[in-house]
C-alpha cells in the first residue's frame, strides 16, 4: 500500500517585513541580505496571532483541497519548533480550533526537517492501516526566537504555515520513500539554549536571550549543501530514477545558494525547482509545506509527475521525500 497527499494548503500572516525594514533594525544592507540568502522579506505574525493559529487556516485549505471535514481526520500532526505553548501541544490547539473530535493530536520537533519527518510518520500510519486520514502541519512563527539584534540571524526567519492531508493511494501514484537522518553530535550549530530542561527560564536567560535562536551559519551552510547533495542522489538511486525524471524539486528555503548547488548535483535548471524564499525567508517546518501548495496552486505539477522534497535543519536533521503525484 501506499500513502498519497490528497490535498495541500497554505497561510502566511499578512504584516510583511522587507529588507528595507530590518536595514532600520541593524547594521545590514538589502544588498547584502539578497546576494548572501536570497531573501527580500518575510512575513511576521502579529502578537494575538498564534502557531495554532497559522495551522489551523492552513489545515483548513489543506482540507477543503482534500474535500474533507475536519471531522473525517484520524490524526493531527503538527511539526514545530515554534508552539505556542511548551505544553501541551500545538496540535492539540488546532485539534480544539478545527473541531477535529475524533483526530488524535501530537507535535514533532525535527526543526526545518520537521514536515518531512512529519511525512515519514503519516506515511507509516496510512501503509501499517492504522490510520485513514491524517493532516500534517508545519508551522511556525520563527519571529518569537528570533534575535532582532543579531544581523546573522534575524534577516533569515520568518512566519509561515503548510498543510497536508495525506490518504491511502489506490494506484502506483503517492510516496515513494521518505527518508530521515539525524546527527546529534552537532546540535550546538543550531539551537535555542534556555528555555528547556537544561537551562530554564529565568532572569538570566532572559537578560543574555539565550531564548533566541543561534545559529553558526557558515558552518551549517557547509554541511547542508554536501548532506542535501547526498541524500537527494541517493535517493534517485534507490529508487531507479535519474534527475532528468524529476519534474519538480520542492526543497527546504533557507537560502538561495544551498538550494542552487542541489539542482546544480542533480543537473536540473532552476524552472525546475520551487523557491520562494525571497517573499517568506526561512519558515522552517512550514517551508516545504508553503513551497509545495504554491506549486500545486500554480500548476507546476501534474498528475504522475515526480516530484522530489528535500530539507535541513537542527538536530542536524535531513532528509528527501520521492513523491509520484
Ligand atoms: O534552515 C536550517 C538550516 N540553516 C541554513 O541552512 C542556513 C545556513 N547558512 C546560511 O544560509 C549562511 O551561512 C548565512 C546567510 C547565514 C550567512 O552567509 P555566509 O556567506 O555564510 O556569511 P558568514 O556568516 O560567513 O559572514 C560573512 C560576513 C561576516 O563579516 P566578516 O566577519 O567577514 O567581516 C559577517 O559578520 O558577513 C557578515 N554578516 C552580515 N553582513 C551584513 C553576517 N550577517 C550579515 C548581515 N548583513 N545580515
């Protein structure tokens, strides 16, 4: 058996923060932010505008893409490093805001690789028969850990959610593989240090913002392009395919030159590739999700199509997802 994306939706909060903005903020230029990332702006949620909030609009679209009620869903997941609470979790919020009674509720944290985890998981519930319909969510609102003093950081992120409703197929078309990766031996190049067990909330962390995100960016640009590089060939290769079969590459946006270099491996022009990070920036989780409704909305898949899905984040997390439409 295998599992298919039945339906896609997406929603960014509407306040639109350009290079222009943060040139006000801190001491980098437009200049710099396009050649460097890519990036032009981004949107940012405004306080009284939740995770949840984001998730359940776009998990709404993913429904009605899908023509399904709320109420026909099994499972919510919701991959995020941005909820609006610890505890519990966001899922459980869109689960209340949707009126989703039957669907069980989790979140996943695997950081920008966190829809395509969350893919693996929907993936496995659909095949094993243990679940019919699931919406799976990436959401984030990166704008709440994000330094807006540190010109390294806070040019990147940006607020965002993409849904999915994933179902059984009952043809050849649907996920091919999906395949995770983790590395914790490197976890300090992307972080948010308090906030956690290891170092809780208190005057201190606030006063030094260890509860922003850190992030050492010329290294993490290393390892992402030489791992995406990888992980996107092997998986061609498990699968018997060449590039040249690959109608659309749908990766994570976290900068513009990462994402060249993997077309550049796989030899495939950029009207192949998806990108839009230079109106959202870097929205984690919610990336992939955004990049793959805009492409479905824009016509740029069709029925049979194969479509590769590829991503990068904490942990270090990676991973590629080989989808027939
Ligand atoms: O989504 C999850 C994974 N994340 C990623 O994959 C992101 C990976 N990293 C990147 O995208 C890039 O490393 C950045 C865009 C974050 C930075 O680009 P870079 O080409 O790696 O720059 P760098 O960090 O090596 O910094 C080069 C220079 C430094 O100045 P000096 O030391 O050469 O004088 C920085 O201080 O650029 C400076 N710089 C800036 N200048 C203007 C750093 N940020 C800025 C800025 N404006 N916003």
């Amino acid at each position: 058996m295998r599992a298919k994306i039945t339906g896609t939706g997406s929603y960014l909060p509407p306040h639109v923060l350009t290079n222009h903005d943060i040139e006000q903020m801190v001491d980098t230029t437009d200049e710099w932010i396009v050649e460097r990332t890519g990036i032009k702006e981004r949107r940012v949620a405004d306080p009284h505008t939740y995770t949840s909030d984001l998730a359940v609009e776009a998990g709404k679209r993913a429904l009605k893409a899908a023509g399904l009620k709320p109420k026909d869903i099994d499972i919510i997941i919701v991959a995020t490093v941005t909820g609006d609470m610890p505890l519990p979790s966001t899922a459980c919020f869109v689960q209340a805001k949707l009126k989703a009674k039957k669907a069980a509720a989790f979140d996943i944290n695997a950081a920008c690789s966190g829809f395509t985890f969350g893919l693996s998981i929907a993936n496995a519930y659909i095949c094993s028969g243990m679940a019919k319909r699931v919406l799976l969510i990436g959401s984030e609102e990166l704008s709440r850990i994000t330094d807006w003093e540190d010109r390294a950081t806070c040019v990147l992120l940006g607020d965002g959610a993409g849904a999915v409703v994933v179902e059984a197929s009952d043809d050849d078309t649907g996920i091919w593989s999906v395949d995770i990766f983790s590395d914790g031996t490197i976890w300090d190049l992307l972080n948010v240090p308090a906030g956690g067990s290891a170092n809780p909330a208190s005057e201190e962390t606030v006063k030094s913002g260890q509860h922003y995100l850190k992030m050492k960016g010329n290294e993490t640009f290393k390892i992402a392009v030489r791992t995406l590089e990888q992980v996107v060939v092997d998986t061609l290769k498990k699968n018997n395919l060449q590039s040249s079969q690959i109608a659309l590459l749908v990766p994570h946006q976290a900068n513009k030159r990462i994402i060249e270099a993997t077309a550049k491996r796989l030899n495939m022009s950029m009207d192949r590739v998806v990108l839009n990070l230079h109106k959202y920036g870097n929205t984690s989780a919610a990336s992939i999700p955004i990049a793959l409704d805009e492409a479905v909305k824009q016509g740029r898949i069709r029925k049979g199509d194969f479509i590769m899905l590829e991503s990068f984040g904490g942990g270090l997390t990676w991973a590629s997802a080989l989808i027939k439409w």
